[in-house]
C-alpha cells in the first residue's frame, strides 16, 4: 500500500502521484488546479499545514489519496477470455463514485471468480474521470447491439439526452429487472418515491448533498438549516459549491430551479465564493489568496473528515439533503443473462459498501443506512423528469448561474 508523507509539500506529492490532483480539487483546493498556483504556492505548503487550513481529518484525507493511488496501479477491470464468442460475452459500464470503487470492484471481481462467470468484462471508471469518454461512444451512432448490457452512472445529464441514452430509452431498449419488493424506509415514502413508474431506470444508491458550516466565519449570521436559507443575500460570495462534482451540481442546479425558478439559480450564483470556483483560478501568474466559505456544500460522505470539537459543523438541510441518484440501466434484450448479476448489484454486500464506506444511503431494505430517521431527501421526482428536457434545463441552469457568478 501507498505511505503518503504528510510532511512533503502539495507539490511534491501531485508531482508524484498526478492521480491525486482530483482529490484536492474535489475537497476544496481548487486553487491547484491552476498550474503556476500549484508551483508557487504548493511548493510552500506541506500536506499537513493545507489539511490544518482547511480544518480537515488527515486520516481520511489521506486514505482518500492512497486509495486513488493504489486503484490506479493496481486494479484492473475484469476482462474475459479470447476464447469466448463475443455473443456470449456480457459488458458493464459506467462510473463509480470514488470512495467505493475500489472496494465495489473487489467485491465485483469476487462474484465473478466464485460462480465461474467467465463471460462477464466490466470497465467501471472512477467518477473523477467525467463522462467525456462514453459520451464520445454514443455519439458515434451506437445501435442496441453496441450498447454494453448493463450501465451504472450517477447524474442526470448522460441517461436523460435524447441525443445519448435517451433515444435507446425511447426505443424500450432498458428495462428495470430489480427485484426489491420494496425499498429502503428512507425512500418509501410519500414525499419520496424513487422507483421508476416507467420501469426504464432502476436505482442502486443516492449521492447526498449537505452543508458544512465554518461557523468561526458566520460573524452574526445564524447558522443555515435549508436551501432557502443558503439562497439568502446575507451569503454574498459566501458559498462553495462542488462545480467540479458535475453529477452532484447539476442535481443541486435542478432542485434550485424546481423549488425557486430563475431567480434562484441567481441568487446560488451570486452566493458562489469566486475564488472557490475552478475557472476563476485558471489565469497565470496570479497570486491566490486562500478564502474560507461560510458553508460548503459537498457530499455526505465527506463529513467524515470533521474533526470533533473544530469549527466546521455538518447540516442536514431541514427540507432535504438533494440526491444525485446512482442510476442503473439494464438492457431488456439481454436482461435474461444478466440477472444473477443484477442481483448482486442489488444485494445487501453492495449496499453495505455503498452505504457504510461511502455514506451513499442503499436503496435495499436491509440495509442500515446509519441516518437518523428524521433526515429527510430532496428528490426531483419521475412526473417532473419525463416532462422536462432534462439537458436543456440543465444547460440554462448553468448559463444563469454563470452570468450571476460571472464567471
């Protein structure tokens, strides 16, 4: 395993380790994604004297870098033999978050060498990576055929464009094959009903987005419980967004518009902290003062690197932590083969991954999400999807919140 040294500076270790760029971006160092802020400034500072700044757990921060070093040199996707006809051959595709990829791909590879499946390849990328590279497949005119048998992504923009999946959706070419006679408490509910009526997508898990609230840095503000609240004048260039977490940002972009229009795409871009956001950082040779956000919005997952009794409080918004679904598109033609396999994927070992290392809440029944009950989640909900079109909405989200940002 890695031994990352929290001693050497930012620069040595991104040097070293390219991989882990994403991760200090993803956690809020945004500022090294600038090339000549990274050799200035992340020459100056140790790994340690950052982690201390920003008032993160080095534990998980580090864990966090040796799992994106060690996944990339040594986990490999299953491939199958050459000897097996192509026909036979069964294809999953997607992105994994990145907290669980490794462990769900171990456990992936495990199913596969127990029961002898031999005719199963899977080619999951981390979710760091984006979405460029399989959008680049589609767009090249797949036919069903083409299409790999089963497909795992979270986000709205890939499975919902008419132009990509949506035209094969369209088509009947997916079919939900999961057999959870009933879902996990936290998503059976009225407010909440995530199981697809059209019965195209399933759903294997959520991304949550909560706050995190510098509250050495409110200077009289009372603390924000709810998306309103975050909306509000009083957080002017206040908030740090995960614009570079496309999946969770376009999910938060959605809701916003769902709940408050326009107006309040606008009002979440002109509370966007500038020098937080990446593309503001991408001009040589300026110098970047570090800024603190009053609130943060990240994953759930990411609250675990708070440290007890620092100035850094987690908050579950009180009108629901917005979900970025973890989608799964099963292919009707080939459903018969894949079933074992969608199983597993819908099996309480790989909810518990999902949930207890990624504090990504599973949408099995029998899994302890370890959330208190009165948590509750904001869901776009089906009738709204299949009457929007999605990427347009998405692409005019962004357009206002970049005017109101200017970026």
């Amino acid at each position: 395993m890695t031994q990352i040294n929290i001693d050497e500076t930012v620069f040595e270790i991104i040097e070293k380790y390219p991989k882990t760029l994403d991760i200090f971006i993803s956690q809020g160092f945004n500022n090294f994604s600038d090339k000549s802020v990274l050799e200035n400034f992340g020459k100056k500072i140790t790994l340690r004297n950052a982690l201390i700044f920003k008032q993160i757990n080095p534990d998980s921060f580090t864990k966090m870098l040796v799992d994106a070093i060690d996944e990339v040199d040594t986990v490999s996707d299953h491939k199958v033999s050459s000897k097996i006809d192509a026909e036979d051959t069964l294809q999953i595709t997607g992105l994994l978050p990145c907290p669980v990829r490794l462990p769900l791909v171990e456990e992936l590879n495990g199913f596969i060498e127990q029961n002898n499946l031999k005719n199963i390849k899977f080619d999951l990328k981390a979710a760091s990576m984006g979405l460029d590279w399989l959008k680049q497949d589609l767009k090249k005119g797949a036919e069903e055929d083409d299409l790999a048998d089963v497909f795992i992504s979270a986000g709205f923009d890939l499975f919902f464009d008419n132009n990509l999946f949506g035209k094969h959706k369209n088509a009947g070419v997916f079919r939900d094959t999961t057999k959870l006679d009933k879902w996990n408490s936290m998503f059976s509910n009225d407010e909440i009903d995530l199981k697809d009526p059209k019965a195209h997508y399933s759903m294997v898990s959520v991304v949550p987005a909560v706050f995190l609230v510098n509250t050495d840095e409110l200077n009289g503000r009372d603390v924000p419980k709810s998306w309103k609240d975050v909306l509000k004048p009083e957080f002017k260039k206040s908030i740090s967004l995960p614009v570079a977490d496309f999946d969770l940002f376009n999910a938060i972009l959605l809701n916003i518009h769902k709940m408050y229009g326009n107006e309040g795409i606008k009002s979440l871009g002109e509370n966007l902290m500038k020098s937080m956001h990446p593309s503001q950082m991408i001009k040589e040779g300026r110098k970047v003062k570090p800024e603190k956000p009053v609130v943060t919005i990240m994953p759930y997952f990411f609250t675990k690197m708070i440290r007890e009794g620092d100035a850094m409080k987690a908050i579950w918004p009180s009108d629901g932590a917005i979900i970025s679904p973890i989608f799964m598109l099963i292919k009707n033609k080939t459903a018969h083969k894949t079933e074992g396999l969608v199983d597993f994927l819908m099996s309480e070992k790989i909810g518990e991954v999902l949930a207890h290392q990624g504090l990504f809440p599973s949408v099995n029944p029998n899994i302890d999400n370890r959330i208190p009950a009165e948590n509750k989640f904001m869901w776009l909900g089906w009738d709204y999807i299949y009457n929007q079109d999605i990427p347009a909405l998405i692409a005019e989200c962004e357009s206002i919140f970049n005017a109101a940002a200017e970026v």
